[in-house]
C-alpha cells in the first residue's frame, strides 16, 4: 500500500521557479493498476519518480507500508529501489554493449534471481536470447525492457510512456504482455500514458493537470489491450 | 556541431576542447626544442671547445641531447597520434546522430572531415605555448648544463628552422592527420551512424557468461573502448617511467633534469588518466544511471565500470619500472661512459621502486574511489529527460 499525502516539487529558482507538483495526495492498493493520464507537461513524469525514488520531493510525504520515502539517504533509497521498484521509459535504455540475456540478467541479478530465462520466453524473445539491442526493432527492445524489469521480483512497477515510441499494432502487443505479467504475478502497476483509451485497462484511473491530480476514478469496467480503441 | 548550415562540422571550441593533446604537445615541445637549440647553439661554438676533457664532456652533451629529444619526443609524438584518433572516433560516436544527419542531407565526407582539421588548432596551441614555456626555461638550462665551466658561456638564440619544425609543422601535420582519419571512420552507411551502429560494430560478441552481472558488465565495458584500456597502461607507464626516472636523473644528470622529468611525467600521466576516466564514465553515463535506478549501489557500478582497468594500470606501471631502468643502463653505459665523477654502473634502484609503487597504489586507487563516489551523485532523472 502506497500512500502519498500532499506532494510538491518545484523546479528552477527565483523567477524561474515553477511548481511541478502542488499538493498531490493518493491512495494506491497492493496490485493495483494505476494509470496517470495527462497534458503533456502536467507533471506526470515528475510524479512518478518522485513516488519511485529517483527525485526527491519538496514537501510532503511518501509512504510504502510505513516506510518514509522522504526520509531516506541516498544508500537508503537505493536499497529501496533494489528491494522493491522496477522501470519501464519510453526509451527502453538497453545495455547498448550487452546481449538480451545480460540485460535481463541485469535485473534479475538484484534478486539472485537465476530463473530469468522464463521472463525472456514470456516475451516472445525465447529465439533472440543472443541479440544485442542494436539488432533488435523498437518493440522488441521493450520486451527486453520488460522481461529486465520483471526479472527482479519487483513489488512496484513503474512505467513511464512504455508504448510511446511503438506503432499501434506493436504497443497494443507490448501492452497485452504487460498486462498478462501484471494479473500472473500481481505487482503493483503505475503507468503514464497519453493515451486517453490505454486508461481502459486500468483499474483506477489519475487524471493530472498543472501538477495537481484534477480526477481520481476507478475503472469498473475493465477492458484487454485488444478491445480498447488506439 | 554546428548548424546544419554551417559547412563546418567541428567548431574551433570542439578543437581546443582537446586539451590533453594541447599538453602532450606542450611537454613534447618544450622538451624538444629546448634540447635542440640547446644542441645547435653548442655546435656553433664547437671551435672553441678545447682541450681533451671538455671534448669529451661537449660530445657527451650532444649525444645526451639527442638522445633525451628523441626518446621524449618520439614518445609524446605517438601518443599524440594515439590521443588524437582516439579524440576523432569518439567526437564521430559520440555525434553519429548528426553526423548521420548531414550526411544524410547529402553532405560529402570530406566537407564533413574538413572541420576536423581544427584539431590542428589544438596541436598549434600546445606547441606555441610549449615554444615560449622552452625559451623562458633556456637560460636556466644552459647555466645548469655548463655548470663546471668545461664549455664556453652561450646563450639561447632564435633558430627559425627550429620553430618551423616544432610548432608549423605538427599543427600543419596533425590537420592532416584529423581530416584523413576522419574520413576513414565517415565511411561507413549514415544509417549506421544514426543507429548507432558505428559505436557498437565489432564490439558486440557474445562471450562466455561470467559468475554475475557486475562481471560480466565489467568485461563488455573493456571490450567497448579497447583504447582507453591503452590509455590507462600508458598513463601508469608513464607514471611508472619517469617518476623513477626522474630520481636517477638527478643523481646522474642534474636537479633540473630530474625535476623537468617529473612534472612531465605528472602531467602526461594525469592527462592521460583523465581523458581516459572521463571517457570512461561519458561513455558510460546512461548505463551507470540505469543500473542506478535499478538499485545497484555506487559501489556496484564502480566495480563494474572502471574495476575492470585495474590489471592494465599495475601492468603498465610494472613495465614503465622495466623500461626506465633498461632506458637508463644503456643511456649510462653510452652517454656517461667516458665521463669521470659519473659511475658507469646503473643498477635497479629498488627502494625508489617500491616508494613510487605505494604512491601509485595510493594515487591510483584514490582516483578511482572519487569516480566511483561521483556515481552516487549521478541526477537519475537526467536520464529521462534526453
Ligand atoms: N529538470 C527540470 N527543470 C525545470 N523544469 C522541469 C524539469 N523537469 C520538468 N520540468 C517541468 O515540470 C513540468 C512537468 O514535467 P513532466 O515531465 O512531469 O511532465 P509530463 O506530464 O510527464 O509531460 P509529458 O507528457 O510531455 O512527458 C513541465 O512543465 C516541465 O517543463
Ligand atoms: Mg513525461
């Protein structure tokens, strides 16, 4: 359970210091899938790593079953990331020089994890164990990227934009198998998204607007990522 | 990178960006010309030489002076070789994207070599402050040469010839160098170098699986930058080398000589280092950043990233220790032979060897402790915002 109470981050300083997040409070349940839609610059992506550990807040507080974000050190919120996040950009940010399954392995790692072969198999990229990314096409990448990230056992998966760079047929794809993963090992899910209909899928839908949270509604109705419009 | 308007690809910033090669340069020059003018002024006034003892005494010097320009300059002149092809394949990774774009746009390899040829701009500042560093050196020099009076009093004069070859032409020769290497790394389908292809071509093999990930991301880092591997043996070499060296010249030579060696070998062994760390570490930032976000510790990815130079560092040190002192035996035995008051035995001087070697380790591993924590302050988000 994620409880995160009255949340702010500035940006700049002086005249140039803009309010990122302003106040933004939520509750967001073990196994939940979360999804964070919103104007390009309504704060998103600064939410989401607020809430992960990679960028601290201003004010406010962060809560993982009683534990304080907030307060952590550096070497602290490391082991956090360790013990309980995983990320999945837009970007995928391979290991450029490292084959499919060193990538992978890179995450599984963390989680003396030595059974993350079947993570590869799971996305389809059973047959390209030995590929390096630059051999690889956009959408497979992102399978890589989250076969890497469901590699470490994660508690809490973050995914900020993961079928922003790939075309409709390819990021429904990459979205079925993430949802597949999500109900089989029943992590918690946090996804941004700009796409308004990707929300179907969720069980509980943010919508954000100047950095403070405009909507909050679950999602009774709860569709796969082939019966959603694009 | 300039605008795609512009024809030139590399701007003169990018070219005195290259500072290690600017002090390479400097040291090699410094060092050269002054032994040379030192070497032509002698050879003017070789009439008035007299005597047996001094004869012998002014030969001496000739040679020494030969000797001390070719091996130091030589030596410099092929790392700067080495730095300089270095600089270009990394300038030419490092900007494929808009490499690739020019040349998508139908710019020619050569209009884009071109602008690398103010890397000739950073030889030239190098050897023009190395030129004038000599000159402010030279009275000194020549006073501690002659120090028992043996030759007649000179003093430094301008030989042109002198400065054309030490400061004209290694600029002229080293925009040579910049633009023809640079065509040769050009060649090569823009979509490679959009992709990033280029970076990774021949890099990529898939070797054997190591005990866990911090080794085997340890030895793909090796393999992706062959040449720093170069770069950190020849910093310890260099270390190695003339720190060592240095306390023997002052005994054999003189405290000037001694001292001169020292600050070379400081400065080329630090230069190199930190161009090769820091290419290190760019080349590496995305991947540190993610295994940052991933919840490896600072400590991982210092193992995993720069541990893997440790051998290459103490193998080059150990070499630099060999080859000073072979160096310094036949330098004794030819130059010094004739000479009395110097002994013509040279023999190992090990407690110098081992003071050196601490330094180095405590040197050495410092350095690398600093790196490894500048990783813990690594902005995480950075990464997301490319
Ligand atoms: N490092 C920074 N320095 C200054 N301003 C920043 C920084 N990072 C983000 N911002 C600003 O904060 C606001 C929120 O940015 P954020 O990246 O969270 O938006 P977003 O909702 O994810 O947008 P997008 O959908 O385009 O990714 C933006 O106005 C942005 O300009
Ligand atoms: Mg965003």
């Amino acid at each position: 359970m994620i409880t995160v109470k009255n949340l702010t981050k500035y940006y700049g300083t002086g005249d140039n210091k803009f309010k990122a997040l302003d106040g933004v409070s939520v509750n967001i349940n073990e196994g939940d899938f979360v999804v964070i839609l919103g104007a390009s610059g309504s704060g998103k992506s600064t939410f989401l790593n607020v809430i992960s550990g990679l960028e601290r807040p201003d004010g406010g507080n962060i809560d993982y079953d009683g534990k304080k974000l907030e307060n952590m050190n550096e070497r602290e919120l490391t082991e956090f990331r360790k013990n309980n996040t995983a990320f999945i950009f837009q970007q995928y940010y391979l290991l450029p020089h490292l084959n499919v399954d060193k990538n992978v392995k890179m995450g599984a790692a963390l989680d003396k994890n030595k059974d993350y072969k079947k993570y590869i198999e799971a996305v389809g990229l059973g047959d390209k164990i030995k590929k390096f990314p630059s051999e690889l096409s956009g959408g497979e990448q992102q399978r890589v990227s989250i076969a890497r990230a469901l590699a470490k056992n994660p508690k809490v998966l973050f995914l900020d934009e993961p079928t922003g760079a790939l075309d409709e047929k390819t990021g429904r794809q990459i979205l079925d198998y993430i949802i597949k993963l999500h109900k089989e090992q029943g992590f918690t899910m946090i996804m941004v998204t700009h796409n308004q209909n990707i929300a179907e899928t969720a069980n509980k839908i943010i919508k954000m607007n100047s950095g403070k949270i405009t909507e909050m509604h679950e999602n009774k109705n709860i569709k796969s990522a082939y019966e959603i419009g694009w | 990178m300039r605008s795609v308007g512009d024809i030139m690809v590399v701007g003169l910033k990018d070219g005195f960006k290259m500072f290690g090669i600017s002090i390479m340069t400097c040291c090699a020059v410094t060092v050269c010309n002054m032994f040379m003018n030192y070497y032509l002024d002698l050879t003017a006034v070789e009439n008035l030489v007299t005597g047996e003892y001094a004869r012998a005494f002014y030969d001496a010097q000739l040679m020494n002076s030969k000797v001390v320009c070719s091996v130091s300059g030589g030596c410099l002149l092929a790392t700067t070789v080495i730095m300089l092809f270095f600089y270009i394949g990394h300038y030419i990774n490092s900007h494929g994207m808009e490499i690739g774009i020019l040349k998508a746009l139908g710019y020619s390899d050569i209009k884009i070599a071109k602008g690398f040829s103010v890397f000739g701009a950073s030889v030239f500042s190098g050897c023009i402050v190395g030129y004038l560093l000599s000159f402010s050196l030279m009275p000194k020099f020549y006073e501690l040469q002659n120090e028992e009076g043996l030759l007649p009093d000179i003093s430094p004069n301008f030989h042109l010839p002198l400065f054309l070859w030490t400061v004209i032409a290694p600029a002229g020769f080293f925009a040579l160098i910049a633009v023809g290497h640079s065509l040769i790394k050009l060649k090569q389908p823009c979509v490679n170098l959009l992709k990033g292809i280029a970076r990774t071509k021949g890099k990529n093999r898939n070797v054997k699986d190591k005990k866990n990930f911090i080794s085997d991301m340890r030895s793909s880092v090796l393999r992706s930058r062959k040449t720093l591997v170069f770069f950190i043996a020849f910093s310890s070499f260099c270390f190695g080398t003339m720190i060592q060296m240095s306390s023997s010249m002052r005994e054999l030579s003189s405290d000037m000589m001694g001292i001169m060696i020292f600050i070379i070998g400081i400065a080329l062994a630090f230069t190199t280092l930190y161009i090769a760390l820091t290419a290190v570490i760019k080349s590496n930032l995305k991947n540190i950043t993610m295994m940052r976000i991933f919840g490896y510790s600072a400590g991982e990815c210092k193992r995993s990233v720069l541990d893997g130079y440790r051998p290459a560092a103490y193998i080059g040190f150990l070499i630099g220790s060999v080859y000073q002192y072979i160096l310094l035996k036949i330098m004794v035995e030819i130059v010094f032979s004739e000479i009395e008051g110097i002994p013509a035995e040279f023999n190992f001087d090990f407690p110098v060897f081992f003071i050196v070697l601490l330094s180095f380790i405590i040197i050495y591993e410092g350095i690398m402790l600093i790196y490894g924590s500048g990783m813990r302050k690594i902005p995480l988000k950075q990464i997301m915002s490319e």
